[in-house]
C-alpha cells in the first residue's frame, strides 16, 4: 500500500468515525481524543490532515452530503427518464431534504451557515439538483417566475423550514410547518396547470426559455440575445427583478 492510499484510509477512517460521533452526540461530541480512539489513530494525525476542530467537521459534513446528494441526482435522474411529472418530483424532493435535516441536524446547521455552506461542493451540487428538478417544472409551462428565483425560493424556505422544526424538540415539532411553506412558495411560482397554449406570457416565456439552450440552430450570442429577451418578458409579467 502506498503512502497516499495509507493517508486516504486514514482519512476516510477519521471522517467515518467523527460523522457517527457527531450524528450520536452532535457538535460537542466531536472532539479529537475521542474520533482518534473510535479511527484508531493518534491525534496528531487529525490535525495533520485536517487542520483543526473546524477543518474536520467540514470534511464531515462534506461526507454526509455528498452521499445524500448522490441518491438525490440518481432518484432525479430516474424521474426525468420514466416522465414522472415534474412537480411530483419537485416535493418528492422537498420532503426528501425536510426529512435528512431532520435526521441529521448537526451537518445542516454547520452547512446552513453562511461562513461554511457556499463553500461545500456537495452543496453546490445538491443546488444544482434543485435547479435541475425546477427547470423540468419550468418545461411543462409551470412556473410563472424566472428559474433561478424559484430555486432561490424553494432552496431559502426549505433551510428555513427544517431550522425551525430543529428549533423545537422533537416531540413539539409541527411538521405541518414545512408542508404549509412548500405550499406558500408554490402558491408564487406555479401557475395552474395550463391548457395547450394557455400558460400565461410568464409561463409561456419561462417554458421556452427552457429550451433555448437546446436550439442549436441559433448561435450563442442569438441564444443570449433571445434569452435577454424572455428574462424580460417574465420581469415584466411578474414585476421581478430579473432572475
């Protein structure tokens, strides 16, 4: 075994070690003699990898994440293949993150804050998964917004959501909270389910910019152009700003 995969062993052992201990005993719980004792390895180590306390439960939160993440993508991946429709898919999803705050609420409150989150590439991706599951609801003329404005509405109340059942113990949780913010949010970005041609300038113009991407018969700067041109119309039909 090499020196470099002897250190990603290690590594991956420490990161394990302190994801069950932090699971089981929450941001306290984590010290560095006790993910040295369950990772069987001296402290020093720790330190040499991760820098300090702080640099560990990156890494751990990373972890955690980027597994959710994974299975996320895969299950909307599956839902875009099989025609699941789309706005199942989109609180499928909402119930799915509602339910891993919850069940991990030490890794969500270190990725829910803005000193760390941006950061997270798990995040990142786990955002692009949103974007990805909004854009299929913006194809089926749905949205009455600009995409980016309901991934930035659904991703803002689905964190401030599980902060605020996280808040109360367990046995005092209203999980009927996060149902009626869902609910709020899609009460602003959907339209209703629109007949053949009847979506509305808002949706028609956020359905098709959905494919613009896609034609390739039209250059890029055409393509920016008439994308400008569609971001204006939805500004214009919602009185948003441009997003």
């Amino acid at each position: 075994m090499t020196d470099q995969s002897t250190a990603a062993d290690t590594r991956s052992r420490i990161v394990q070690a302190a994801a069950r201990l932090l699971g089981e005993l929450g941001h306290d719980g984590v010290t560095t003699r006790r993910v040295a004792e369950q990772a069987g390895v001296q402290p020093p180590a720790i330190y040499r990898l991760f820098g300090d306390k702080d640099g560990l439960l990156d890494a751990v939160a990373e972890h955690v994440l980027a597994t959710y993440v994974a299975a996320k993508a895969a299950v909307v991946a599956s839902a875009a293949a099989d025609g699941t429709d789309p706005l199942e898919d989109l609180r499928t999803g909402w119930q799915a993150q509602i339910d891993f705050g919850l069940a991990n609420p030490a890794v969500f409150r270190l990725l829910s804050d803005p000193d760390r989150g941006p950061a997270s590439p798990a995040g990142a991706a786990g955002r692009r998964v949103l974007a990805a599951r909004v854009h299929r609801v913006a194809q089926a003329g749905r949205l009455r917004v600009g995409e980016q404005r309901a991934v930035d509405l659904v991703h803002a109340a689905g964190t401030g959501a599980v902060l605020t059942l996280l808040a109360s113990p367990p046995e005092a949780r209203d999980l009927g909270v996060a149902d009626a913010m869902l609910e709020a949010v899609l009460g602003h970005v959907l339209t209703d389910a629109p007949a053949p041609g009847d979506g509305g300038p808002a949706a028609t113009a956020v359905a098709f910019r959905a494919l613009v991407p896609r034609l390739d018969v039209l250059s890029g700067p055409e393509r920016a152009l008439l994308l400008d041109w569609l971001d204006r119309v939805v500004d214009a039909a919602t009185g948003g700003g441009r997003r």
